[in-house]
C-alpha cells in the first residue's frame, strides 16, 4: 500500500514538473495549451487516486457490504434455510436399473 502511494506521488511530482516545464515553452502549432490541459487532467486523477489510496483495498471494494442483504430482511433467508434442508438440492439419484 505504501509503495503504491509513493508511486502515486511520485508520478504527481513528475506531472507537476512536466506542466511548469510546458508553461515556459511554446510548441508549434498550438500544441502546449492542450499538452497542459492534459496534464491537469492526469493531475487531478493523480489527486483522485491518492486520496482513494488512503482507504484499504477492501474497504473500496466493499463500501456497500450488507446494504444488499439488509434490503432482503431476515425472512428472506429463513425461507432458504428451509428450502436447503427440505428440498436438498443437487443431482438426482441415480435410478436402479
């Protein structure tokens, strides 16, 4: 996780580094305005990431833990416990021949 955020920083500083390198030069052909609205944008993606980086990786993943269960309520599952138990499930038996 920490490798991960250095990473992220790191490309950060290199971003930041590139857009005040491209704001002292002009490119033919207009090309250093869009070279430099690139670059924000991949900054404040770099900054996006970075702060998603702070949480655990399943912490991200399961933000909505439960919330699906909880909708379904207890009844819900009573009802599949009883189905497991009654009905069992699975292949049918073979037949004797």
């Amino acid at each position: 996780m920490a490798t991960q955020r250095t990473e992220l920083r790191t490309l950060k500083s290199l971003l930041s580094e590139t857009d005040l390198i491209l704001s002292t030069t002009e490119l033919p052909e207009n090309r250093t305005a869009r070279s430099r609205e690139l670059l924000r944008a991949a900054l404040a993606l770099t900054d996006d990431l970075l702060g998603q980086a702070k949480l655990p990786a399943a912490a991200v993943l399961g933000h909505k833990g439960g919330s699906q269960t909880a909708k379904r309520g207890s009844e819900y599952f009573r009802q599949l416990a009883a189905k497991r138990k009654t009905l069992g499930g699975g292949r049918p038996k073979k037949q004797a021949e």
